[in-house]
C-alpha cells in the first residue's frame, strides 16, 4: 500500500491532482483511491486530498493515514499546516516554494532531519509560466512521477492527455508542459 | 325507462355497504379501477354506458342520506345550466346543454340547484323526501311580481 | 435515442459519479431533484447526461426535496421509470412523500447520500437519514464502497419494478467516504446495463385513459390497516427477488451479493455487525487481529436494511461468544436500531447459543472511524467472551471526547 497526502488550498486543484494520479494509476492496472477533506470548503481554505494505491481491492475507509508521500502544492502551508503529522522515517516530501532546498529547511524545524527526503519544485511559478494560471496541482504530479519513479514520464503524458481529454488543446498542452518541466525541475 | 335518468348500473348498492375483504384481496397500491373492462376514448363514451366498477361512486347511492329533494320544473326551465354547474355531486343530468333531471341516486338534498336558479318562479324548489313529484308541480307558485316603489 | 457513452473496463469514479451513470444507463424516464450535499453530484452529473443527449427521460428542477418527491410519486403513478437523490435534510422533507410512494407500491428509485441530520448543522456521513426511513415502506439496500453504489443502483430498478415486489428502493451509499472517494470500478456497458435492467413494464399506469385508475384514496379504521399488512407482507416476501437479481447480477458480472454479508464468520468467536464503509474497515482490522493476535474476528453485514435478514443473521451469529453492533445514528433515548433487530433476531433460538450483545454508538457527524479502533472493540468483546459476561455498560459511545459516556448495564445474578 503506498499512501499520498496532498496540503492545499481550496481552489489549487488537489482532488482533481489527486483523481488524475488516480486515473492514471488504475491504467497500470493497480487499485487507487482518491479523497479529500475539506474544511470550510471556501476557496483558499486549508485543506488535504489523499491517495491509497495498492496490488489489492483497497477496503481501508479511515481517514487516517501513514503517508509514504506528502505532497504540498502551497508555499505557505509548508509554515502553517502542520505537514510532518504522522510520518514515516520513509516519508518524501516534495513541497512547492520558491526557496532552495536549503532555504526551506533553515526555516521549518520539523524537516531538519529529513533532509535527505525533502524535495522542492516551484509549481506555483511553473503553473503560471505553462497553463497561465496559478494552478499547481499539474506540475506537483511530474514531480510526484520523478521521485517516486512510478512512472516512465512519457507514460505518465499519455495517460494525462486522455484524463484531459474533454479540455480544450491549449489546456492539455499547458498541462503536458507544466508536468514536463515539473518533472525535470524538482531537486 | 332506464336509459340516461336512471341505468342498470348507477346506485345499485348503498355507499359504504361494500364487502369488508381481507388484507389477502384489497388491491395493490390502494389503485381503485374505475371500470371494469377498458374503453377507448371514455370522455366520449356517456356515463349511462360506461362499465362502471364497484370501487367507483357511480354504482354507490347516498340517496337514503336525503330529507329534503330538488324537484325540477321542466316548464320553466330555460337550461341555463347554473345548477349543473353548482351542484356539489354531480347530480344534475344534463345532454348538450338540456336540463334533462336529476340524479337522485346521488343527491343529498343540499338545495344549491335551487338557490342558484335563476328564473321567475324557479326551475328547481326543495320538497320534502316523502312527497310525490306530481303533487309537488301541482303547487308550482305563480311568477312574483316585481314590487314598485 | 439517446446517445451511448464509452466507457472504460475500469474508471477511476467516485460513488456520486457511479450513481449517475446507473441512473444514465438504466434510462430513467423522469428525474425530479433537487440537489443537497453530499448527493449533489448525482443530480449535476444526470443534468450533465440529459443536456449533451446521453438521456431520452425528463429532469425536472423542482423547488424542494418534497416538491422532488412528490413529483416522482406523480411520474411513477402515470407509468414512468423514476429516480431521484437526496441526503440528510432534503430527505428528512421528503418523509412525508416517502410514505405516499411506498404505499402506492410505486417503484421509484432513491439513491441516498447518508449524511447526519442537524442540529447541528452538518454535510458529513453518518446513518441518521437512513435510520429515519427505515418504517417508510421502502427496500433499503447499503452499498460499502463505490462499486457497489453502482452496482445496487442499476439492481434497485430490477427488484422495485418486479410485478411480485412494485416497492420503491433506497440505495445507500457514506456521505464523502464513498460519495466523494474515488475507486476503481468496473461498469458495465451502456447495452449490457440496460438490457440487465430491461424495460420498465408499467403498472396501473394513470396515463393508460382507456382504464382510469385512482391513486391515493382515502382509508380509515375500516380499510388502512388490511392495505398497510398487504405492504408489509410485500416488503417481507421482497427477498425472494432480491436474491434472484443479486444471482442474476452475479451471472452477469461476477461480483456476488448476499442479503446478509458475513465474512471470517466460519470459525468466529466475536463480530462486528455494522454498515456502510465501516464494513471494509473492519474487514481490515479482523484481518488484522487473526495475523498479529489470533482473535477470531468476524464481520456480519446487512445489505438490505429493509428487508432486515433475520433469518440470516440468526444463522450467522448462534453459538458466537460476544457480537458488537455498530451504529452510526444516535438513537436518542434508546438503543441502537441495528443492535435492537440483531437481538430480535437471535430471540428465537435457545438462550446458550445467544452471544453476548453490545451496542456502539459511532462515527456521527463523519466522526473518523479507524482500523485500531475497529480492533479496541474487537479486542473488547474477546474480553466479555473470555469471561463469559458484558464487563462494560451495553451501549457505548466510540470515538467520542470527554469523559467515557456509556448506558444499560448487565444485571448479573
């Protein structure tokens, strides 16, 4: 069982991110899950989306979960949510900022010793240079692809393009390229 | 005569004297036909010869509910067709717009016809159960005179 | 005709999603909705359908759950195949309707988001809209995950509309738990779905003029209580389609349904009896506790709340040590309904094969239920086995803050 905690806000498109991973997922012929938990549900609200992915039917409907990856698509929440909260000593983190690596640890004690499980990508950044919208879940996913090595990248593509299909081209296209750079950018 | 004023199927059984049947055989749904066998184009078929079922009112009489009943003057009537209108249970008979009776399987003797009535003397006046309808005619009143002032 | 859809041999679809498109395949002929959280979706995705011409039926925006209802009950009674959704407070207004279509046997189908009832005011998934219909004269069939909110969708129209049932059917799905949780499913063809649902064969139908019919008269001492046993007998005999339609579904797909869920209980000395999701969690846990600690650990789950399966579980749950029901409504001055008719149930076999009952109050307002506890209670009622004897009060509250809130004690001796 692989487990994903995605911290967002409302409005930034985790639970699509996270019902597209799960798309994409259930091609490989692997069982998904995808939820969220919504707070207030208000646009900007704090909240989180979840992924379960296993070999077996997934029959498991707690809302509690051990992530094997937090993914955190706003630069703020890395300061304010508290995004260490039940890990692993195997938890990635990717978590999107305009910091380098280094900055972003000086400055959040929980990550100091993890920090060899840290990543960081500016999806925000990435989001409004590709699909002009400060949209991060769509570069957060090629950057989910590179660390966990789930996928083949052009696999990955593919698949989102059909998960895209009812958007219009230019859409996709933004998507395709905001994956890509995520993809090669996260460190 | 049967026919239209009085058929064969209309009031033949006093309301609410009907079989008190077991869970076993009262109708699914509580849906009550109203006929039957089917009729095509029932709106066109005239009431006196639709197969009327037991579950409808048509084939019930209230009549013994009544102390008082309309009896109609067709001398004076000018088929206005005010009573049919009002009468609350449909006991007015009527065909293309001629008063034709009424029905007394159905009427409770609630002498709306008469109020509404508009003619001078009226077409329709309350006598009571028991009276016979030609002795009722026989003491028809004259029409009144408007009083001058 | 309405337009075929494609779809995959697995999509990825939450449980709302999945009830529309059993909805869309089944080709209702009018849906009267009026959307409220959770169920939302259901209603959005079928007005979806109907505007890009996946759907031939009517949908009609009406101004209140009562005002769907009534619609519904005015559609079924002209001879239409009729649907809804609802949850919570929308279905709490609808009762007084629920009633009317149950009684003139109208086979409306109504997927229910559950969610809890306010005060206070709250979106999530817990059982009390379901447990306020439970004497409304309806099937109730529970689905435990977002498969099965499909799969029973597209049975409920089979058993309702079976001329020896004519009962209109709820399918239940978690509020959020499994209406907004996306899972792999596995639907069926818009061909194969349809032709497993067949044809809707009116009856009584009040648009057939050549044979006027009257629905909704009125009854008093002298009538309503012979029409009122005729329900109640239908609604006890449904089973016998109920299972024919779950046969024939699992000749069809080969996904397997049982009135009475059980599962681990060959060899069990405790179990859980509980529904919706907390079924598979719990599936989860007695797993589990048989690896890690050996307890021999069942579950037992009602699929069909209405008609409750007595005989089944009676059968299910003679000779076990110690049974939990769970309950996901408060029962608000008694106990819990599932531990109420589970203990009906086993009233009728000898006192030395009864288990030892308890009664868990849980998960309200979509109050996390979670494996370990799941396993606390398991744990605890391999307790009361091992001494023969309930050591906590019978009703409890799960999962709950402040100080342990419990109720009935056992009077030993």
């Amino acid at each position: 069982m692989t487990e994903i905690r995605w911290h967002s806000r409302a409005g930034q498109g985790a639970v699509t991110g996270a019902k597209g991973l799960g798309d994409v997922v259930s091609t490989t012929g692997k069982q998904v899950q995808a939820f969220a938990l919504y707070g207030s549900a208000k646009r900007g609200a704090a909240m989180r989306a979840y992924n379960r992915i296993d070999d077996e039917p997934i029959i498991n409907h707690e809302k509690f979960m051990l992530p094997d990856y937090v993914l955190v698509i706003d630069p703020a929440l890395a300061f304010t949510d508290n995004i260490t909260e039940n890990d692993k000593p195997t938890t990635q983190y990717i978590i999107t900022t305009h910091l380098s690596k280094d900055e972003l640890i000086a400055q959040i004690p929980e990550l100091q010793d993890k920090k060899e499980r840290v990543h960081v990508v500016d999806c925000i950044q990435i989001s409004l240079d590709t699909i002009g919208r400060a949209i991060p879940n769509a570069p957060m996913l090629g950057a989910f692809v590179k660390v966990s090595g789930m996928f083949e990248l052009d696999y990955f593509l593919e698949a989102m393009k059909r998960v895209l299909s009812k958007f219009p081209q230019k859409i996709i296209d933004g998507n395709m390229q905001a994956i890509t750079r995520a993809y090669n950018e996260v460190n | 005569m049967k026919g239209v004023l009085a058929t064969d199927k209309r009031g033949v059984r006093e309301l609410g004297a009907e079989d008190l049947v077991g869970w076993d055989e009262v109708t699914q749904g509580v849906v009550l036909n109203s006929f039957d066998l089917e009729v095509e184009n029932p709106a066109l078929v005239p009431p006196e010869e639709r197969p009327y079922s037991d579950f409808n009112s048509y084939t019930a009489t209230v009549a013994s509910w009544r102390v008082i009943k309309p009896v109609y003057n067709r001398d004076i009537c000018i088929d206005c067709q005010n009573c049919w209108v009002w009468c609350p249970d449909t006991s007015i008979i009527s065909r293309d717009k001629q008063m034709l009776g009424i029905d007394y399987d159905h009427c409770k003797g609630c002498g709306v016809c008469v109020e509404v009535c508009p003619t001078n003397p009226k077409s329709l006046l309350m006598f009571a159960e028991a009276e016979d309808p030609d002795a009722a005619l026989s003491q028809w009143p004259e029409k009144k005179k408007k009083e001058k002032k | 005709m309405a337009e075929k859809m494609d779809l995959q041999s697995t999509e990825v679809w939450d449980g709302n999603y999945a009830a529309a498109q059993a909805l869309r395949q089944a080709q209702v002929d009018v849906v009267a909705a009026y959307p409220i959280t959770p169920s939302t979706p259901i209603v959005e995705n079928y007005g979806n359908f109907v505007a890009n011409g996946y759907v031939d039926g009517e949908f009609v925006m009406v101004e209140s759950e009562h005002a769907a209802m009534s619609g519904c009950v005015g559609a079924a009674a002209a001879g239409g195949r009729v649907a809804t959704a609802t949850s919570s407070q929308g279905f709490a207004l609808m009762v007084e309707v629920l009633y009317q279509a149950s009684g003139m046997r109208l086979p409306i189908v109504l997927t229910v988001v559950n969610r809890a009832l306010a005060s206070p005011l709250n979106v999530r998934g817990d059982h009390g809209d379901m447990y306020l219909g439970r004497d409304s004269g309806w099937i109730q069939l529970d689905a435990f995950n977002a498969q099965e909110a499909y799969d029973l969708t597209l049975m409920a129209f089979k058993i309702g509309e079976d001329i020896n049932v004519r009962l209109p059917v709820m399918v239940h799905q978690d509020g959020f738990i499994t209406s907004h949780t996306a899972q792999n499913i596995h639907p069926l063809s818009d061909d194969e779905a349809y032709a497993f649902v067949g044809d809707y064969k009116p009856v009584d139908e009040m648009l057939d003029f050549s044979r006027p019919v009257t629905y909704g008269a009125q009854t008093e001492e002298d009538w309503h209580f012979e029409h009122k046993a005729k329900q109640h007998r239908a609604l006890m005999d449904s089973y016998v389609v109920i299972d024919r339609v779950f046969e024939e579904f699992e000749k069809k797909t080969g996904r397997k349904y049982k009135r009475l869920e059980t599962y681990m209980m060959e060899d069990a000395e405790v179990a859980i009896v509980a529904l919706g999701t907390t079924v598979e969690t719990a599936i989860l846990a007695a797993k589990q506790l048989r690896e890690e600690e050996g307890i021999k650990a069942g579950i037992v789950a009602p699929r069909t709340f209405r008609p409750f399966p007595f005989n089944e579980i009676r059968e299910a749950l003679a000779g076990l040590k110690c049974v939990a029901a769970m309950d996901r409504s408060c029962p608000m001055g008694a106990m819990g309904a599932l531990y109420n008719e589970v203990n009906g149930a086993l009233a009728s076999i000898p006192a030395d094969q009864r288990p030892l009952m308890t009664n868990f109050i849980y998960g309200l307002g979509g109050r996390d239920f979670s494996v370990k506890e799941a396993k606390r209670i398991f744990r605890e009622q391999k307790g009361h086995a091992d001494v023969g004897y309930i050591t906590t009060p019978i009703q409890q509250f799960s999962g709950l803050r402040g100080p342990k809130l419990g109720f009935y004690e056992v009077k030993r001796s």
